[in-house]
C-alpha cells in the first residue's frame, strides 16, 4: 500500500542542522510507529494532516511549528487524545509540553488548544497570514464488516482462538487501508473548508 508522504519545512531543524534544509518527511508508517498502532483513528488523523496542509498551503511546503491547531472537544474526549498526538507529531504543535524556544524562536507550545468554539472537529490556522481550514473526518462511511465486529465481541469476551484473533486483525487493517486508499475528499470521508 502506498500513502502519499506529508512534508514539511521546520525551521529548528534546519537551525539545528538536523534535517537538509530542514525538510522533514512523514510516512504513515512514522505515524504508526510514533502511535504504536494502525486504526481509523490513526489514518484519519494522518488524511487530515495530509489534504489539511495542502488546502492550508496551497503553493508552498508547509511550515512545522507555525501552524495553531483547535479541537472542539476536551482532550480526554473519545479518540481527542489519540488524533492530537498525530497532528502533534507532524505539525510539531503542542499544548503545553513543547519545545519553549530559542531566544524568542521556533516555540512549540501553546500552540494546540481543547474546548474551542469551532462547527468542525479541529480547525487549523496558519500563524503568518492567520488563514485557517476546518477538518471533518467520518469514517463511518467505511464500516466494520460484520465479521470483524463479531470477532470482536469475541476477543472481548476471552472466546477467540489465535486464528480468529489473526483473523480479525486482518479484517481490521483491511478497514484502514480501504479509508486510506478512498478517495476521500470526493466521497465525504474527510471535509476540508477554508474559514474566511
């Protein structure tokens, strides 16, 4: 499977010399590995990234740890926690635990909020030029199977045997890659407007 790569120019690394020309590349396969799992949570917070920075920066790489990033729910809410973190890694923004900066530069905290007063789920905001986007993302449009969500009663329940929990893990992935592989954008799995 093949997942178009976000990237991005982050100007500490490029002060720090870690990166050439401080572009820094992200696979899904470093959101994975950085969430430790694959889920639709997981993907769809990696598409937002993914078509949000494009719609955010429409002629030019987006700049990490200068984008300002709003949820409509508290952090401890559902999959809240579990999509910041994803946008956290690829953005570099964070809410308080982030890099506090040099000389006045390259700050990253304070720079991702909870509870805010948007119509969409998380809205993004350039810092240069204050244009935002606001993200939709319904993976409900791709359902389970039924298969899958019985086996997971299963599991639940301490009744599956190793091939039915192989099994369902298989049926599971399946899921993530059919949503990462959706034409997304046009089938209403992922919602990006522009915010005047």
């Amino acid at each position: 499977m093949q997942v178009e790569t976000i990237t991005l120019f982050d100007p500490l690394a490029e002060f720090l010399g870690s990166f050439v020309d401080g572009r820094v590349e992200f696979s899904y396969l470093d959101i994975v590995k950085a969430a430790g799992h694959s889920c639709p949570t997981v993907a769809g917070a990696y598409l937002m990234c993914l078509h949000g920075l494009k719609v955010l920066y429409p002629e030019q790489i987006p700049v990490r740890g200068q984008i300002r990033i709003e949820f409509k729910e508290d952090l401890l809410d559902g999959v809240v926690g579990v999509i910041a973190n994803v946008f956290s890694h690829i953005t570099g923004a964070t809410n308080k635990s982030g890099f506090k900066g040099i000389n006045g530069q390259f700050i990253r905290h304070s720079l991702m909020a909870f509870n805010s007063h948007i119509t969409s789920s998380v809205r993004l905001t350039r810092i240069d030029n204050q244009d935002s986007i606001e993200l939709i993302y319904s993976p409900s449009l791709i359902p389970a199977s039924q298969e899958q969500q019985d086996l997971f009663k299963l599991i639940l329940l301490n009744k599956a045997d190793a091939e039915q929990k192989q099994e369902f893990g298989r049926l599971w992935q399946e899921r993530v890659v059919k949503i990462l592989t959706a034409p997304v954008l046009e089938n209403g799995i992922l919602t990006v407007n522009r915010k005047p």
